[in-house]
C-alpha cells in the first residue's frame, strides 16, 4: 500500500502528455493549455501615448508661469503634430504624444479659456505619458507553453495582434461504472439498486478540469464483461476511469479484468481516508484507474490523485495546486493510521486569516452536503487538530480547476 504523498507523485508519473496539437481561435481559447511559448512581436505601447485625458505640454515651459496656446485637438487615432515651445495639444486617453512633448496634465488640473489654458499644478516629467515598450517589449515572453490560458492572457495576445493559437487537443477520459447495484441512465431502478451518482459527477469533474468525457459505460460484476469494456475504452480515450472493483471483495472484479486483458496493476491501494482502494494500471499504453464505489471516496480521490494526472496529460506545467493554511472551527481527532481528508467550507477570515467550518458528517457515501464543501482539511494520522489550529486544506477552487 502507497503513502498518500507517494501515491500523488506516482500517479501523475504514471502518465505522459498528449502530443497533438491543434490551432483554435483566440476567442474560444479560454481554459486551453497553450502548447507552444508566444513572445511580443512588437513593442507595447507601440510609441508614447497619453495615458489619460489632458494636455500635453513641455514641462520646461511650466517654469514661465504663462498660459499655453492650444496648438491642436487630437484623439486617439490621429497623428500630433511636433509641439511648439509655449504650447498645449490636447490629447485623450490612447492619443499619440506629440514629439517634444514629455508631460501629459489632467484636463481636471487645466482651465482652459479663450483658445488658451492654464494649470493649477506642477507635474514632474513623464507623468500621466505610457512610454513606448513599458508594458513588454518585442522579443519578450507574454505566455509560456502549459499555461491554462485565461481572459488575461487572451487579452495580452490579443494586443499583440494574435488571433490563433496552437494548444494542445482536449483530453479524452472514458468512465466504467460498475456493480450490479448501479442502475445506469435512463433504466428502471430496482429496489435492490442505487441510482449512478458517481458517472454523472465525474462527468463534471472532467470537465471542470478542461477535459472531455468521451465515453460512459455502465457493467455489472460480470469479469469478463469489464475486460471487454477496458479493452474498448482503451481504445476511445486517453485515460480510462473506473468505480468499483478494486476494493479486494469477491465480486471487486476490475483489478483480476485488468490483469486478464494484459494489463499491468502498477499501484494498489493508498494509505488515506476516504478511498483507501484506489488503484492505478496501465493497459495497451492508457492508465486506468480503479476508484472506490463510495461517491464521496470518489469525489476525494479524483481531487487528490486523478486532477494531476489530467494536468499531465493536458501538459500543464503546474500539476499540483498550492496547499494553504486554514484555521480550523472545531476539535477533531484522527482516529486512524491513515491520512483523513475531512469535507470543510470556507467561513469568513480571522485576524487576516482564512478559516474553515469542518462538516460533522464524513461518511464517504453520504453526497447530500458534498456540494457545500469548498475544500478538505487533511488530518495526518494518529494527529489531533484543536479549533483555532492551523491545518493543510486543498481548495477546491485550485484543485478541481
């Protein structure tokens, strides 16, 4: 059995990047990991622009303490002419500085009469002026290849006058749901079954990462029936992802399948709690995992050990998000030797920091509050955490994104 910490580097491990790329449209390229780095073509600002509304003046001239004659209007989008000692051009926010103009003055600071104005201030030179380059200049990186590419960073290439960028292809991911309990979408539930929680939620999952489900199958505990599907999945997806069957109970018949269909059971089982049957393989070149049956197991393994290997396959470069601190609400006492992952929700800061209200119920089949919680507090074994302590937490916000 695998350490937590060990089972999270090991996963990941496991799995190498996609290596097909293809080129989208920068408009819908939100979410998608860029594949190739993008450096400034040109300078940007790409001369001296106004940086608000105003005039633009030489600021040795302020020192005669006379009114400047307003030598021209110019917007944004016109070309200044060169600025005459004495002289104002009013400009506007993105207007061209005027060649020998060096100071930009509010128009609030100006009062302008009679074809004339003058200042009620002194500035220093070069203010309110955006200088040619400041924001990046031509050579320079604005986004490196694995970056999950935001509005922020569409707007940077935007600038540049990118419109398409090469990412990498979607991941693909295949679920197996297992069980005879299980009742699959769409079919009758008997009185001796439960309704599909966890494909449903995977889906979501997936997809919250940037990834696509491209298959759900549902089999029950049938042997030879899951080695088909692994067979087949293997074939549709990138990853293939199975609950139930790994446990070690007579009919968890996914691991024996695996093997059977050629496979190889590369780790079996993690020392934590919940989703201590989680299990990894490998067959005809794609990792399969096996996840526990219990949606709340599932939900916490996906989280800690499945979004890295997404991030892998994606070829994101980060593949594990930051683990904060937190201030725990309550006593709470970890009762075995393994590593508890504890379903808290983020409450409001004290003294500059963060807090957390752990959930009184933890049982791992239990999905009713699972959509208040923000995040886990994980509890070393054997460790008791008092209310106030600090405790590690995994924010949803970064793990499942």
């Amino acid at each position: 059995m695998l350490s937590f910490k060990a089972a999270q580097c090991l996963f990941a491990e496991s799995v190498g990047r996609v290596v097909e790329t293809e080129r989208v449209w920068l408009g819908v390229a939100t979410g998608r990991v860029l594949a190739q780095d993008v450096t400034a073509c040109f300078d940007a600002p790409s001369a001296d622009k106004s940086a608000m509304d105003g005039y633009a003046i030489r600021s040795e001239d302020l020192a005669s303490g006379q009114p400047f004659a307003i030598q021209q209007v110019c917007y944004a989008g016109m070309t200044p002419r060169a600025l005459r000692p004495g002289h104002a051009t009013r400009l506007f926010t993105g207007s061209l500085l005027p060649r020998c103009a060096d100071t930009v003055i509010p128009e609030e600071q100006a009062v302008a009469s009679g074809g004339h104005v003058s200042f009620a201030t002194s500035l220093r030179s070069g203010a309110h002026v955006r200088r040619r380059g400041e924001d990046v200049r031509a050579g320079a990186p604005i986004v490196s290849a694995g970056t999950v590419l935001s509005s922020g960073h569409i707007a940077a290439l935007a600038s540049q006058g990118i419109e398409e960028v090469w990412v990498f292809r979607l991941v693909e991911v295949a679920l197996l749901v297992t069980g005879d309990e299980v009742a699959g979408h769409g079919e009758p539930v008997g009185a001796h079954q439960v309704r599909d929680v966890n494909g449903p939620m995977l889906e979501s999952l997936v997809e919250s990462l940037g990834s696509i489900v491209r298959s759900r199958r549902y089999v029950g505990d049938d042997e030879h029936a899951i080695h088909e599907a692994l067979v087949e999945l293997t074939d549709e997806a990138d990853i293939v992802l199975v609950t139930g069957g790994a446990a070690g109970g007579a009919k968890d018949l996914g691991v024996p399948a695996l093997v059977c269909a050629g496979g190889e059971l590369l780790f079996h089982h993690v020392n934590m709690k919940p989703g201590k049957p989680v299990s990894a393989g490998r067959l005809r070149g794609k990792a399969v995992v096996f996840l526990p049956g219990n949606p709340g197991a599932v939900y916490t393994t996906f989280a800690l050990l499945v979004s890295p290997m997404l991030r892998k396959l994606q070829g994101r470069v980060n593949l594990f998000p930051p683990v904060t601190q937190v201030r725990a609400d309550v006593t709470s006492q970890g009762k075995s030797h393994r590593d508890e992952f504890l379903r808290a929700t983020r409450t409001a800061p004290v003294a500059g920091l963060d807090c957390v209200r752990l959930h009184a119920q933890q049982s791992s089949g239990s999905v009713s509050l699972l959509g208040d919680a923000s995040g886990f507090v994980h509890l070393a074994p054997q460790t008791t955490v008092r209310a106030n302590d600090l405790v590690p937490y995994y924010d949803f916000a970064t793990w499942l994104r």
